[in-house]
C-alpha cells in the first residue's frame, strides 16, 4: 500500500471519481429498495481506488460524501487504516460515522492505531461511549492504562489534552556512544523524535539533547557536556492557545510537559499545534457569523438548523429594533421618500467599518497583542481611523448627493456617515473586548452584533438629523 504525498488536484480527481463511481453502481431501483447495494466486484474496484491513499486523504473524501455513501466507503476501508482515519476525520464528521458504528468496530480501531501512540488513543476516545473506553483501558498495559486515564482526565484546550507520551529519555551521565546504542536497539524511533529529554533518576527534566547535537557529538562524550540546560516548558494545564503562541513565536518543534515539581509526563510537538490551530481558526470564522458549533456538512437538515437558531433569532430580534426606529421617522420618510433610499448607505458603509476593527481585534486577542494596558491606543487608533474615514468618504458622498438632490440632503448624509462610522467602530471593538474580558469567546456572534448597531445607529442618526433640520 502506498501513503505517499498527493497533490491537492490529484485529491479532488480521486474525490470525483470515487462520487461518479457511488452514483453509478447506486442507482434508485424501486419505492421498497431505494438503493442497489454495491456487488463483491464493485466493492474491490472501491477498495483499490482507496488502497493507495493516506489515511488524511481517504478522511477528506470522506468528509465529501453523503452520509449514506460514507458506510459504502468505510466498509471497504482496511481495518489497520481505520483508526487513523477517524483520528484524522472533523470532529462532527466523526461523531456521526461513530454514532452508527458498533462498540466492537471502535474498539477494533483504536486497537490498530500505530504503537497505541497514547495521545492519539486519547484524542479517539474522547469521542467514544464509555463502553468502548473500557475496553480500550482494559486491552493496554497497567502503565499505558494509566496514562490514558490520565490524559482524559486534561481539559480540552489545555496542554494536556495535547500532549503525547511517546518519547526518548536519557540520563546526563549516559555517554554518546550508550544513547546512539539504545536509539539503535530501538529500532523504531517515536514519531517527530526532535529530542531526547534528559532526565535524572527521579525522572526530573535536566535538559534536551537535540539528534542532531547527539549524531554529530563525540561518542566518549557525556550526556551532560553536550545537552542544553535551557528548555522552554509547559505545565498540563496551561492553555493550548498559549502554547500556540509561544511555539509560533519561538518557533519550537517540541517541547518537554511538566508538573510542579518540574518532573517530565510528556511532550507537545509542533503537529498537535498545527491541529489545534486549524480546528480553533475554523471554530473562530464560524462562531463570527453566528454558528453555536462547527457541523458535518452532509448531516441531517434539523440538526444543522439547530446550529443555527441561535443568532438567527438574535439576528432576527436586532433586524426588528431596526425597524422600529425606521417606524419612528415614519411621517419623514413619507415626506422625503429619497432618505428610504439613501439609508442603506449610512448603514452598510458603517457596518463595513464595524466588521473591519471587529476582525482586527479579535485576532489581535488571539495573539496576545491587545491587553489591558494598551486598549486605550487601540481604541484611540480605530476609532481615529473612522474619524479620517468618514470625513473623506462622507464629505464625498455629501458632495454627491447634494449635487442631486438638495445642499440640506447632502450635509446630513455627510455628517450621518461620519457619525455612524465612529460610533460603530467604536462599539466593534468594545463587543470583542468585552466578552474577552468576561472570558467568553470574542468572536462569538461579534459580526452580527456589530451589523446591527451599525444599522441601528445609521437609521437613527440619519433620520434623526432629517427630522431635526430638513
């Protein structure tokens, strides 16, 4: 079986052949047997479209197909390969297959994960029921036991929850020559073994020994002349978005996981920081536009409306409140039916402004450049910017629109937009900053939110200044 890298084209020709062929061999027949079954003949050309493909590769064709094509797949998906599959499957992709999954079948793909690597074992079976939990614990060894109860027992979003156990340890008084001997006797090295981490008797960290530092080192040399003493750490319980940020600003590949009294339990390398990274960029970007959780694309309609209601509904009260305030200038609107027409101008312009300082600080609180101490600038700085803005584009759209209708029109469409963009900048960063404050999610909802005051705001501060002196 080959695992070998494919080119992203390449991937979406398998993806269209692997669609074309399920559509093909299942096609409806009658009202009491909706679909054919796949034959045995079938079922093998399926298999050896698949047999060449990494386990992330077959994990996105997956996440491609109806749910119903998914079980046709996955049966012909070899048993050794399963369990990194679903490790490599979108969380709510693999909740759904798990959930028409028999208990055996889990159990079965867990126990074929390469070397029972503990970290991945926790990362599957915190998905799983906890029956089949209980059977994974009781097929391991009293130590690998141990550490899985132990990893499940982190917090997701911690270090913990991202830490493997799977590592290479040494002693200072170790010479070159005995750890070159021992990684031999190995013969298998843990995966992304950058380092091996030095460690005294009571298993507390001393320092790292780079591969590199150690193929390259003399073998009379001892552990202790040639190892660096100075190594960033991490405890289970600090944060994983921490972690991202010192990996990213350090730029490490791993780095040892510690407990209070500096004794080594495991390390984080730099591919469970790119994962977390991606699943927390894709929660980020959904939550902005109102989604509660991230969703299978292909699961059923009711649950995804589900995910949905939520800021639907607070979409749809705030969409209300807006009205309102039109209703208020009713007898103005009646009088000028131009300002119906210019309204949306106010408020789009501003919401644009709003959504562009929203964004902005939002991933400025993801990276750690906004705090309580610089806030004040950065609220001086956007709110600044929408001052400029609104003075050049609201003296130019006052400019334009006078020139059309009245001299009095233009004026307060100018004004309406300087305001509208000042006020509105200023509340896209406060909502942000806010709930940060109160450790919610920042992004949450933040765009429709700011949608609203900018409509909010734009209705009210348009037609009010109408009314006052039109």
């Amino acid at each position: 079986m080959h695992n070998g890298f494919i080119s992203k084209d390449h991937l979406k020709q398998v993806l269209n052949d692997v669609q074309h062929f399920l559509i093909q061999h299942k096609t409806p027949k009658s009202a009491q047997i909706p679909f054919v079954k796949l034959s045995e003949q079938q079922q093998q050309r399926l298999k050896q479209k698949l047999s060449h493909l990494h386990a992330a590769d077959i994990a996105h064709i997956l996440e491609s197909l109806a749910t119903e094509d998914r079980r046709d797949v996955w049966k012909q998906i070899p048993v050794e390969q399963r369990g990194e599959i679903l490790l490599s499957l979108a969380e709510p992709v693999r909740e759904s297959m798990l959930a028409d999954m028999p208990i055996a079948e889990m159990v079965n793909a867990a126990d074929k994960l390469h070397s029972k690597d503990i970290g991945d074992l926790a990362n599957l079976a915190s998905s799983l029921p906890e029956q089949a939990v209980n059977l994974i614990l009781q097929s391991l060894t009293a130590e690998q036991r141990k550490q899985l109860e132990q990893a499940l027992s982190y917090p997701a979003g911690t270090v913990g929850s991202l830490m493997d156990y799977s590592m290479l340890t040494a002693t200072p008084e170790e010479s070159v020559k005995e750890v070159l001997a021992y990684c031999r006797k190995l013969g298998t090295l843990p995966e992304h073994s950058h380092y091996i981490y030095i460690v005294d008797q009571h298993n507390t960290l001393m320092g790292l020994l780079p591969l590199q530092k150690l193929i390259t080192s003399a073998f009379d040399k001892k552990v202790s002349e040639v190892m660096s003493h100075s190594t960033i750490t991490f405890a289970t319980g600090d944060s994983a978005e921490q972690a991202t940020f010192t990996f990213n600003r350090y730029e490490l590949i791993a780095a040892p996981v510690v407990d209070d009294e500096n004794k080594l339990i495991g390390r984080i390398c730099v591919d469970d920081i790119v994962d977390f990274m991606h699943e927390s960029s894709e929660q980020q970007l959904l939550r902005q536009i109102g989604f509660v959780n991230s969703e299978d694309r292909f699961s059923g309609i009711f649950s995804s409306a589900q995910n949905r209601w939520l800021w639907l509904a607070i979409n749809l009260f705030s969409a209300f409140i807006a009205t309102r305030v039109i209703g208020a200038f009713e007898d103005k609107i009646v009088e000028l039916v131009i300002l119906a027409t210019l309204m949306p101008i106010v408020s789009a312009t501003a919401g644009n402004v709003g959504n562009q300082a929203c964004t902005l600080i939002i991933r400025s609180l993801a990276l750690g450049h906004v705090t309580d101490h610089n806030i004040r600038q950065f609220y001086i700085k956007e709110v600044g910017i929408s001052l400029i803005n609104g003075v050049i584009w609201g003296g130019i759209m006052g400019v334009f629109v006078g020139s059309l209708y009245s001299a009095g029109i233009g004026t307060v469409m100018g004004f309406a937009m300087l305001l509208n963009f000042v006020l509105t900048a200023f509340v896209a960063v406060s909502i942000p900053w806010l709930r940060h404050k109160y450790n919610l999610d920042p992004a949450m909802g933040a765009h429709v939110l700011v949608t609203f005051f900018a409509d909010a705001f734009g209705f009210f501060i348009f037609l009010g200044m109408a009314t006052a002196f039109l």
